[in-house]
C-alpha cells in the first residue's frame, strides 16, 4: 500500500490510499496512526478512492483506528469506499461503524 | 477414448516438483499467465494438472498448485490465480471479487496459523506490529521455507470447489471466529462465510473448503424477465355475481395484476376465451346459460387450449364434485370463500408455469432448428457424391461409408481430397466430445486441414506435427481429435500414412489373401506440443480393401460388456471377400460394409454414445 498526507492548518488531516491494502501494512499503519497524536487535529479522513483490495488484518486495523481516535476525540470518516472496499464494509457491517462520506 | 489413448500413450503421473517450475506437456494455459507473473527466485511451485479428482465423484477438470508461503504471501496471488480460472469458467465480475477475497483470506490462515504455528491473538497496535514482524521473521526462517500451501480447484456443474491446504498441525477456527463480532483479528472466516456459498474446514483445520455456486446470470434475468410477464398477464374471470367480480378483480388488482377481463357466465366465458387467449382464466361452476363443468369441457376441445390454466373456485365441498370438476379439465381449485393469499399464490404459479413453460417450448424449438442447420452445414464437411464419384474415377478407387451422430451434431468427420494427378489424400477424424463442442471443433480442424493439405499433404507424418502444432495453439488442452491421414499414390500402388491415436486400420491384401492390421498409434492431435508422426507405407494394389472406422465401433459393448475386437473385423473382412471372387466383386466395398455393420448392430442394442464413422476403401 502507499499513502499520502494532505494537512490543512493542522485541524484537518487527510490520509489517501492506493494499492491494496493488508496484513502487510501494519508498519505503514502505525505511521498514520501516530498522525493523530496532535491535540489541534479535529477531523481525521481516509481516502480509498485509490485503494483497489482491502482484507480482513485491515479492517482490524481501521478498528484500532477508530478506537484511537474516539480516544483523541477526534472526527474520524472514511471517504470513497467504493465497489469491492464497499462490498467488505458491507459485509462485515463496517459502514454501520464509521462514518463514510461519498460512499 | 481415454482407455485407447492410455493403453497407445501411457501418461507419465505429473509428480509435485519442488523448487522448479514443472515444464510438464499437460500444464494448461492457465498456468502460463501464472508463471508470467512469476519471480523463479522466490520459489514457486506450481502445477497444473489435468486429470480427476478422487476425492470427489463426479468427473470434473481440476488444477492443482503448491505455492510455497513466501509466494503466497504475495497479496496479488489470489486475485492471478481467479483471472487464470476464469479463463477457462465464465465468471461474473462480481464472483471474481468474492472469491479473490475468500482465497486471499483461506491462504493467509494457511500460511500464518498453518504453516507458520503463529496463534496469538491481539488487540492492540502494538500487539498486532508484533505479529506481523513475527510473520516476516518465521518467512524467512529456514525451519518454514519448506512448507507450502496448496491450492486445488475443482470445476463442478454448478459450483467452483476450492481446497486451500496447509501443512501445519492444524488450528482451531472455529472457536477463533464464532464469537460473531468483529475485532482487530479474526475476521477471515466471517468475510468468507459471508461470500462463499459454504466453507469448511477439515483435517483439524489444515483444509479449508471452498464452495461457490455457479449461478446463470442470464437465467436470472430471464426470471426477472417471467416477473414482469406475470404481471401483465391477460386474466379471464368468469364469475355470474357482480360482487364476486368486483372482489377477485379488487384482490387481483392490488397485487399488481391490470389486465382483467370478466364474463358472466360459461357461454361468454367461451367466446371470450377464443378471442383473447388469456393467460389464466379463473372460473366460478354454478352460473347460467353454460356452467362451470361445460366450459371446462368444451374449452379443452378447441385446439390450444389444452394446457390454458383453469383455477376454479367452488364452495362445494363434496369430493365427488372436486374429482368431477378435475374430470373436466381443470387445473386447479380454491374453495370459497377465497382466501386472499392463497388466491393470489396459485394465480403466480400456474402462470409462472405456463409462462416457462411457454419460453421452454419456444427454447428448444429454436435450439433444435440451429442444431439442423448446423448438422445440414456438418454434412457438407464430408465428400459430396459428384466429387466422390469424380475422384473414384480418377483415382480408380471405390470408397462406402457409413456415418452417424449421437446427438443431433457430432465430432467425427472424413474425407477424401486430391494431392495431385497421382496421388489422393484420404483422412478419418475424430474429434474429443460429441455434440457441440465436438462439432465446432471439427470446423476448425476442416479449415486448417484444407489449408494446410496443398503444401504438406504430401507427407503425412510432416502434415500431422504442422497440423498438430497449429491445433495445440488453438484448442483448449483438454480437446484433442484422433486422425488416420493416408495418401495413395496410383503409379506406386501404396498407401503412405500416419496416424495420431486412430483405431488400427484394417487393410486386406488381394495377392496376399489375408488382412494385416496397420499401426493406428501416435499421440492425438492437439494434446501434446511438438509430437512426432512417423509416416509409413504399404502396398495398396488393385482389389486391396481398407478399412476405416472411429473408435464408437470397437468401444461400444454389448450386453455381456463385450466390445467388437479387432481381431472380429479382420475375420469379417477376410471372410467376405474371400467369398466373393473377383469376377463377382462390383461392389465389395459396399458388401464389406454392410457385413460390418450388420455385425456392429447384432452385437450392440443400445443408442450409440458416440459418433460413428465407418469408410470401406478398395482399389480398382
């Protein structure tokens, strides 16, 4: 997976995804993560409208990410989760834990 | 067919060859585009094989691959391994997705859980990099280089089986995945559960059980399709109480139902009928003019309407009038007063059957017209009679044949075709399957045949291995066709030939007074790339007999399961014409023939089960 961030006055943070996304990412992961350590941030975004597979280790870690940022109260949302991410988010019923914009 | 071509051919097992890419002749297609995404150094082992499976019943191809943990690691794997399947399997796109992502899963938990003993859980980030360094260092370790995850898939009528197998002591997934939530670990097999049709696990969790049901996607829409059809259906209600039609046509309309049309009694509903052709006609018994009973009657002795659907709606309890009114034609009843749902429910039905069965009848009437004129442009493969009988003359040959299919179309053909002013070109083909695919490929072959016959024709064995090479790049690895090429040379007095897994020809010998049976082995055409063909020849002199048959002669047995031997049609052949001296032999081919045939009929009783080809050739 590669990913690029896109900050905006250090409130808005976007994070945008390609390639596929999976158990091999977690170093990457840990990266973004760390992101949210800033007490200014308010809204968090991942982009997948890039991102082309997404597997089960992932969506573990996207629930890491939901749990740290709950904890960091910031605004988390998912943007572009489009055909087979959506199918995924769908089925693990991930779309009824996140916010998703533009799905 | 396959017990002729092992006993010609015996195939080499295809054994797993680790660390090396198998170069085997029988590796399919799909393996190419595997291999071209393949780094040799990260040691793959695959291999395709094309063969049955024992562990399931039922005869399907199947392909097998061991790819070792490194490779397989590879998140792309899953998604080359379903492109490469589905380019032998139609699959939708949507089917692709699912069960890229179910491979993907079932081989990561083979390599991690299996393969590499890795059974902790986590639920924080830095549980979870820990976990994932681990993989990466065991991935690189000596003690699990060696192992590997297979992969076996398995092409049934209506599903894709999948067999992910690892080579660990087993693992217990269930109990790891039935907590029903979704955390950071774990998810695997609820996604899979969630995509495929079924999924087990078996060998204490070292095999997983892939299952995917094949739908037609076209099939549903044509379901779609009987829906809406239903609903627009023409419904005939012929009821004498104006409430009873106000309540039926009120019920029917709220379920989408517009286009109603009422009679008040059995002789209106009669006329009306006739003139509309309903789809359904729902009929009350006790009205004026012409009751129920009559209508019923008389409606099925106008032609067409012997299959319309007749749901009648009776309060009479009794079983004598119910038997009565089925008596008289109808297809149904509901027993007043109505029960809405009910109701309803058998209006569907009956005109989901009619209209099914409708496009049924419209299906195979058409596929039985195509198949004609197919079967009319398959003749045409073979010799016509004025070309037949202007060669015959040239070449001073005589030739009787006898051909006939299984099915409407088949996979046999032959023919004979000029070389040059000496020498003829005389063939018997048969292709692998019957019906269609048999059928389109023997259209292939003809084209390449008849295009490549003026410049190598002339050499048989060199004709069979370009013809082969030509097939082999064009057909599927599982079709293959069988040939006897031969030439005779008229100023020579021989027959040179070659042949690729043909059954052995039968040649009698006029000076000689006796048969002697020519060598029908070789690989069959198509299956094997860069195959050998030796040419041979023979003496082949005026009033010399050949003969020529497709295996179904010698395959089909009778009631005791004894088949035709070889050695039954030499005696055949010998003793015919031994009993016809020369001056009596106008027609001996056709007397030769005929005796064959004859034999073949009181041997074997039943439907032949595949095409049959019989050509009896003598000099003059």
């Amino acid at each position: 997976m590669e990913y690029s961030v896109h900050k905006n006055l250090d409130r808005t943070i976007t994070v945008k995804l390609s390639g596929q996304f999976t158990s091999k990412d977690s170093v990457h992961f840990r990266t973004i993560l760390t992101l949210l350590h800033n007490d200014k941030l308010e809204t968090f975004t991942l982009d997948f409208e890039a991102l082309e597979f997404i597997d089960s280790s992932a969506l573990g870690m996207l629930l890491m990410l939901r749990d740290e940022a709950e904890k960091k109260r910031v605004y988390l949302e998912l943007s572009h989760t489009h055909g087979h991410i959506r199918k995924m988010f769908e089925v693990t019923k991930f779309n009824q834990l996140f916010n998703l914009l533009h799905p | 067919m396959i017990m002729r071509l092992l006993r010609q051919n015996p195939i080499r097992p295809i054994t797993h060859q680790h660390d090396r890419l198998s170069s085997s002749p029988a590796v399919c297609d799909s393996i190419d585009t595997l291999l071209s995404c393949l780094d040799i150094t990260h040691r793959a082992v695959i291999d395709i094989n094309i063969g049955r499976s024992v562990e399931i019943p039922s005869p399907c191809p199947f392909m097998f691959m061991a790819l070792s943990n490194h490779f397989a690691y590879h998140e792309t794997i899953s998604l080359k391994i379903i492109k490469s399947v589905a380019k032998h399997i139609y699959l939708t796109e949507d089917l692709q997705q699912k069960i890229s992502t179910c491979l993907h899963e079932g081989i990561l938990n083979a390599i991690i859980h299996g393969n590499l003993h890795l059974h902790d859980t986590y639920e924080t980030m830095e549980e979870m990099e820990r976990f994932h360094n681990e993989i990466d260092k065991r991935l690189l370790s000596s003690r699990y280089a060696s192992s590997y995850v297979s992969i076996e898939v398995h092409h049934m009528p209506s599903e894709l089986i999948f067999i992910i197998k690892d080579q660990g002591k087993g693992f217990d997934y269930i109990s790891q995945a039935c907590s029903g939530k979704f955390t950071a670990h774990g998810n695997g097999i609820p996604i899979m559960k969630t995509l495929a049709s079924d999924l087990w696990y078996e060998d204490s969790g070292s095999k997983l059980i892939l299952k995917f049901s094949l739908h037609n996607r076209l099939q549903e829409v044509g379901l779609e399709h009987i829906k809406k059809r239903v609903s627009s259906s023409t419904i005939l209600i012929i009821d004498d109480q104006e409430f009873n039609q106000l309540l039926l046509g009120d019920l029917l309309k709220r379920h989408d139902f517009s286009n109603l049309t009422f009679a008040s009694n059995g002789q209106e509903g009669l006329d009306m009928t006739i003139k509309l052709n309903p789809n359904i006609v729902i009929l009350d018994l006790m009205m004026p003019v012409m009751d129920g009973f009559d209508y019923c009657q008389r409606i099925r002795k106008v032609p067409n309407f012997s299959h319309l659907p007749i749901l009648v709606q009776t309060g009479m309890e009794s079983i004598e009038n119910r038997n009565k009114i089925f008596e008289c034609g109808a297809s149904d009843l509901v027993t007043k007063p109505v029960n809405p749902d009910e109701f309803i429910a058998r209006v569907n039905i009956h005109l989901e059957h009619q209209l099914l069965m409708d496009d049924l009848k419209q299906y195979q009437k058409r596929i039985v017209k195509e198949l004609d004129e197919a079967r009319i442009m398959q003749d045409m493969l073979m010799p016509s009679p004025s070309t037949l009988s202007h060669k015959q003359r040239h070449y001073k040959f005589r030739v009787a044949h006898h051909f006939e299919t299984s099915s409407e179309i088949g996979g046999d053909f032959w023919g004979v075709r000029r070389i040059n002013d000496n020498i003829m070109a005389i063939y018997m083909c048969d292709f692998s399957g019957h019906g269609v695919t048999g059928a389109l490929n023997t259209f292939r072959l003809h084209t390449l045949m008849h295009e490549l016959m003026p410049t190598y024709g002339d050499n048989p064995g060199n004709y069979l291995e370009i013809l082969n090479s030509r097939l082999f790049e064009l057909i599927n690895r599982s079709q293959f066709t069988t040939i006897f090429y031969g030439i005779i040379d008229t100023n020579d007095e021989t027959l040179s030939y070659a042949t690729a897994a043909c059954p052995t020809p039968i040649l009698w010998h006029a000076d000689k007074q006796r048969c002697s049976q020519l060598d029908g082995s070789g690989f069959p055409l198509g299956a094997v790339e860069q195959s050998k063909y030796e040419t041979k020849t023979t003496a082949f002199k005026k009033d010399d007999l050949l003969l020529l048959y497709s295996d179904s002669l010698i395959e089909t047995e009778n009631d005791a399961g004894e088949f035709i031997s070889e050695e039954d049609l030499v005696n055949i052949l010998e003793a015919t014409a031994r009993s016809h001296p020369e001056k009596h032999r106008v027609f001996v081919e056709r007397i030769v023939l005929n005796e064959v045939m004859k034999y073949f009929h009181t041997h074997s009783k039943a439907p032949l089960k595949d095409d049959l080809t019989v050509n009896v050739y003598v000099r003059y």
